[in-house]
C-alpha cells in the first residue's frame, strides 16, 4: 500500500467495530484496481460530531453500521428516495462538500438472490421485520415484481406494520405470515424464494432454526443473510431438502460494491472483494 499526500479515505463507522470484515474487503478492492484509497474503521460513539469529521478530513465515503444507520440520516444533504423507504442509510458519499446518503443492502439482497432465481414473477417469503428485513422488502417489492410476497415474523403488530408501508410504495399488497409451521405450510407448496433476515442461526444462535425441514422442497431458493457460519441451521435444512441456497457473503460483497462503486466510479472486482472476505472468515 503506497499512501501519499493523495490518498483518498473511506471508512466504516459502527459501535462496535473491530469486527467488520469491510476494511479488508474494501483494501483488497482498492488494491486490485491500483487506486490510491485506503479504508480503515471508526468506532464512534458520536454520530454528528463523526460526520462533521468527515467534512473536516474530507473523507470520500462511510459505511454505516449499528447502531448508526438511522441516525445519520439527520445530517444528509439528500438521501436517496429507496434509503428515504428503508429508514436507514447505510453508505455516505462527500461530493462538493455535501453528504449523500443511500442505503446499498437492498441492492445487495436482490443481487445475491439472484445469483439463483430471478425475482420479477416469483413467490417470495421472507422472514423478519428488523432493519435488514427492511432494505430487503423495500427492494424487492418497489425494484422487482414479485408475483406474491409474503412478510412472516413473530411479533404480529410489527409484521402487519412493514406489510402495510411496502404495500403503500411497492408494486403489490404485501401480506403478513406468523412463523408458525402449519400456516407457513400451505404457502411454501407456492413459494420460490425464502429470505431469512433474523439473527436465528449465527452466534449464539448456531443451534436454532426457525423452519423445520420438511417445510423445504427442491422448488425453494433459500437465502439467508446470514454469513458467519457460511451454512446455517436453516441452510443446512434446505439442502437435505434439495433447495438451492445462498448464504450473507453474496450480499454483503454486493452492497460494499455498490459503495466503491460510489466512492471511486469504478466496477468493483467482485470476486476480488468475495475472496478476501472469505479469506476473512477463514474458509477458501
Ligand atoms: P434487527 O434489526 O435486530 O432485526 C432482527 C429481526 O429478527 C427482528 O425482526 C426480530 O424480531 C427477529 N428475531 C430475532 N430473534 C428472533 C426469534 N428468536 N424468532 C423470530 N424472530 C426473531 O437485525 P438486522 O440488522 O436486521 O440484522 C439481521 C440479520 O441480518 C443479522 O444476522 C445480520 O448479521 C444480518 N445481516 C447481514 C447482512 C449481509 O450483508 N449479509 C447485512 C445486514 C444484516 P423482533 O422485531 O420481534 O425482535
């Protein structure tokens, strides 16, 4: 790494940090494409004083991670009308002196979904109703065209509440599941694609999993969000089944490609960025 006078900075603000896997993934990027950006990782306690830092340094760009992805949002000059759905802003971009906020976890759940299936015309259930469920209703049902699409979770108030605000700016009624097996059952005989959004099945967490394996069936895209394990509970489930799944790396490569993206103007080495984030996780 040569840094000199012109060296461009991004960074990651979270709280905590250390463990973000993106400086390695950016660098590794930064450094395949010979570009004089270096990425390193900010554990902030205080959002506005962070971002008046950034003007103050002239930082080229921040990922944004919890608990601060709402928070920012008070200090954009704009934010995109899809990060404006969410509620969220995950990547900051300086331009002239002005923050632009957008939210790139979207973008990335349709692109690691559709690494197997496309969307447009599918049946889609997804499970959860936090933030990262969020990024992804709003993506699928306001950039694609499911033909169904089904939010299920535990907490019946919030699952209506998202249901009813992606149906209200998205291309189809959204309808709510609980995660009950026996309702679950009779809509997975139609579902293409299964999106898990909750923490069910990382640490400490390993052992659980919210679906029991014979709701899955060789018809099935399952994706979980999930990257740490690489194979969840659920994922493992869906394999003995003969589904087709998808883990979190996918995800998360594509949502910081889409901020380099951002950052430098460029393509992203995608498989580059996938590499070195596996590395990471210590699997090759
Ligand atoms: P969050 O805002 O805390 O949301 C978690 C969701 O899971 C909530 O809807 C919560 O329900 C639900 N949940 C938690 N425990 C549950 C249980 N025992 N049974 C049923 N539902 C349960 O978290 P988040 O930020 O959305 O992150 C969720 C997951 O996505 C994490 O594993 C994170 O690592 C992953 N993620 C991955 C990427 C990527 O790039 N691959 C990006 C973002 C997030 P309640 O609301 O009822 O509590």
């Amino acid at each position: 790494m040569n840094i000199n006078g012109k060296t461009k900075v991004c960074a990651v603000i979270g709280d905590p940090v250390e463990h973000s896997l993106s400086p390695v993934m950016h660098n590794a990027a930064f450094h395949e494409l010979e570009l004089n950006y270096v990425y390193v990782a900010f554990h902030v306690k205080n959002v506005k004083m962070a971002l008046e830092g950034m003007i103050g340094f002239s930082l080229r760009g921040l990922s944004v991670t919890i608990p601060h992805k709402i928070e920012v949002m008070e200090y954009m000059d704009e934010i995109t009308p899809l990060a404006e759905k969410i509620g969220a802003v995950n990547t900051v971009t300086l331009d002239n002196g002005k923050l632009y906020g957008t939210n790139t976890d979207g973008y990335g759940t349709l692109q690691a979904i559709e690494t197997e299936e496309r969307i447009d015309g599918k049946t889609v259930v997804m499970l959860g109703t936090g933030g990262a469920a969020r990024a992804a209703a709003f993506a699928i049902a306001c950039e694609r065209k499911p033909e169904r699409f089904f939010i299920a979770g535990r907490n019946e108030q919030k699952v209506r509440k998202l249901a009813q605000e992606v149906t209200q700016h998205g291309k189809k009624m959204v309808s709510g599941l609980s995660l009950e097996p026996k309702e679950l059952k009779s809509i997975f005989r139609e579902t293409d694609i299964i999106v898990n959004t909750t923490p069910i099945g990382m640490h400490p967490h390993e052992d659980e999993c919210l679906l029991p394996e014979e709701l899955f069936s060789e018809r099935h895209v399952v994706f979980d969000m999930i990257y740490n394990p690489a194979e969840t509970l659920l994922l493992k489930r869906a394999k003995r089944r003969f589904a087709r799944t998808i883990n979190g790396i996918p995800m998360f490569v594509h949502q910081g490609a889409k901020q380099f993206q951002l950052w430098t103007g460029e393509q992203a080495p995608l498989t580059v960025m996938q590499k070195a984030v596996k590395e990471a996780l210590g699997q090759r």
